[in-house]
C-alpha cells in the first residue's frame, strides 16, 4: 500500500445514490477518507501527497471482473505467482482494479494446483486484487463445453467441492456449473449455504430446471447466450430464466462477437442495468499478438478479434473490461451510472464485496478509474496507488 496520498480535484465523482460535480476525493493509506463537493477544499493535506487534477472528467469505481481466465500470455491454469502477477499487472489498463481468478475443466490435479496457488498469492501494491476464484467447472453439461475440455467434466460431488475449497482457504466465491446434473439440489444447496455464488453455466437446463434451480440457491448465469439454452416459443430455457426470474444476475461478455450488438441491446432492454454483470472470460491472449495460443491443454488460434479452437468454437475472449463497458454505453438508453452498475456495483455485490469494492464511498477501497465521456481512461488507482496513467503506459 503506497504511503503517499492523493487528492483528486475538479472531478465529476459518481456515487451511490448521487453524481457530484465539480467535487473532490481524498484516497489514504489504500482508502477513500473524504469526498467533497463542489467548491470545497481539503481543511489539510497528508504531508506527502500528489495532486490530480480531474479537468471535468468522470471518477468511477474501479471494474471487478468476475470472470478471467488471463491475459498478456498468462493463465490461472498456469499455477504460478508470476502468472498471476502478470494479470494483475495488465488489467489496471482497462479499468479492472479487482478479479476473480477464473478456473477451466481440468484434471482434478491441476485445479488442485492452480487454487493453492491462489490461496498463497500475495496482492501486491499497484496491481488489480484478486478478490476470490471463479470455478468454471468441471460439473458442467457435455454437450454445452463450449471450449471446456471434454475428458475432465464430472458430475457434481460436494466432497471434491469442499477439499478444493479448503485447497483454496475459502478463496472460492463463484462456480459454473450445470444444474441439471443436480436434480436433487444437494449439491446447489450445499454452496448456497456457505455463500457460493452458484451460477448456471455449459448447460442444457430448460426453464423448468431453472426455476428449480433457483429455488435451490442459484443465483447467476454465466455468459449469457454463450453455452447454453437458449429462448424457444415453447421453452425459454436458461437465457429466458435470466430474463424472466428476478433472483438472476448474468454475466455478459459485450464484445459484439459472443453477442452481436443487437441482441446486447434486447438483454440490457430485457434484463436491465440492475441484474447484468459485465465480464470478459478473456484468456492468455488478451494483450498479446494474434497467433497460436491454448486454453486447458487445448490449441487456440487467435486472430485480431476472437480466440477458436480447432473447430471454430469460441475459447474465451480477448476483450479488455473497459472495451466491453463502452460497447454496451454505445446501446440505446445505457448512462454511464449503467455502465458503472454492471461493471463495478453489481459484481461486487455478487461475491459479497461492496463493503468494500464496487462504488465510491467513505471507507471503501481507494480503487477508482477517471475517464472521459467516452470511457477513455486517463487514471487507473487500485487501492491507492496509481496503477495506469492513460498515454504513459
């Protein structure tokens, strides 16, 4: 945590309930201490700080993506500290301050390894925190693997469940998988108890499977549209159940390729700001040039838009966060206040964070992005430290 501090001045400062213009944010020792309003000043300043000048821009809370399996040549897969540094040392640049470190279907051994090497990671000053795990798999439907690998899926087991967990010191806050491998709800009902975010995901599910599901303890859908049901006249599936059931969030991956924009504009007209979360699922790729990749052991090729596999399948994303955020900010009716509702509120609140992430507010974590009208990022700041300066890095 740095010990210099910094005022930001001059800036439009999105709240909670509230946008003050003209205002001012003093960030502490990794927090925020004081918001002021227009034409008020700091009584006194820290002995050492630095001044940004926010010339009429916008400060929003720093993104949380739920959802990231890597970036800049790294992957959680790869069970290394220097993996995860180099995630976490990348994605200030798009606007994400926070993640979960996101599994694949693997072998048991492997996943073993990369949520132990988790659980010993160390966030480090100037970074994006990882604030849990996202365990996409391995309970997942066959036929929905999307670009899960085929030969690790099993079915639900509470007892693996709990020892990858303890594996992880309790660092697993979301899992992906199938609900209809779950008819008796045991296994939803388990990690609903102890906090899971469950989410229903490379599923085959049909609504009736997800109103079940729900009344179990499910309480997301993962990447909406992309491995899974979809809506028919006569069953809406799980891409119906996010629209129809209030008790859903559901990620979105808005790169205009796993969703072409028009259908964006159907989601956000039919689900709204308030339940959608703003994700990439953006693997080793992201950052990097295109060319031959993989992804859980399996060979992806990567051009200057898309990650495939071998037979077309899309294998992730190569999006960055704040891309996805200006995609949907480009639809019909999305504000900014929209934007920072699905890429930073309501994450945050998923995993059982905004105690501390996801909006500004006394006492909360000092990660904030200042951006223009067109969500261009001038300043990155995770917990304090100025992360990403736009133009200089």
């Amino acid at each position: 945590m740095s010990d210099a501090s910094l005022y930001i001045k001059n800036a439009n400062i999105h709240m909670e309930e509230k946008t003050i213009e003209n205002g001012g944010v003093m960030l502490e020792h990794g927090k925020i201490t004081k918001i002021f309003v227009e034409g008020e000043k700091p009584a006194s300043y820290p002995s050492r700080f630095k001044i940004i000048d926010g010339q009429g821009m916008h400060l929003l809370p720093g993104f949380l993506d739920g959802h990231i399996h890597g970036a800049n040549g790294a992957d959680v897969m790869d069970a290394t500290e220097e993996a995860l540094d180099t995630m976490a040392s990348v994605l200030p640049a798009e606007g994400t301050t926070s993640f979960l470190a996101t599994t694949i279907t693997q072998s048991p051994e492997n996943i073993a390894k990369a949520l132990e090497n988790v659980a010993n990671y160390k966030n480090k000053d100037g970074q994006a925190e990882i604030v849990g795990v996202h365990l996409e798999g391995p309970f997942i439907e066959p036929s929905k693997k999307g670009a899960q690998p085929l030969k690790y899926i099993m079915e639900p087991n509470i007892a693996t469940f709990d020892a990858w967990q303890k594996l992880s010191r309790n660092m697993i806050k979301t899992i992906t998988m199938a609900p209809e491998h779950d008819p008796d709800g045991k296994f939803i009902s388990h990690l609903a108890g102890k906090g899971i975010n469950v989410s229903a995901g490379h599923t085959s599910a049909n609504f009736a499977d997800m109103k079940k599901a729900v009344s179990q303890g499910v309480r997301q859908v993962t990447h909406l549209c992309n491995a899974m049901s979809g809506i028919h006249h006569r069953d809406i599936g799980v891409v119906g159940a996010a629209f129809q059931l209030e008790e859903l969030r559901a990620e979105l991956i808005a790169d205009g390729i796993h969703i072409s924009p028009e259908m964006l504009q159907i989601i956000y007209n039919n689900v709204g700001s308030e339940r959608l979360i703003l994700i990439t699922d953006a693997m080793r790729a992201k950052c990097m040039s295109p060319g031959d990749y993989e992804l859980g052991g399996q060979p992806v090729k990567v051009t200057e838009d898309r990650a495939v596999l071998d037979d077309g399948t899309l294998a992730g994303s190569i999006l960055k966060l704040i891309q996805g955020a200006q995609q949907m900010l480009r639809l019909d009716k999305v504000s900014i206040a929209d934007v920072i509702e699905m890429a930073a509120v309501n994450p945050a609140k998923q995993i059982g964070v905004f105690d501390r992430k996801g909006s500004i507010a006394v006492g909360k974590d000092a990660d904030v992005l200042l951006v223009d009208d067109k969500l261009n990022i001038h300043y990155t700041i995770c917990r304090g430290t100025i992360a990403y300066e736009g133009g200089k890095n």
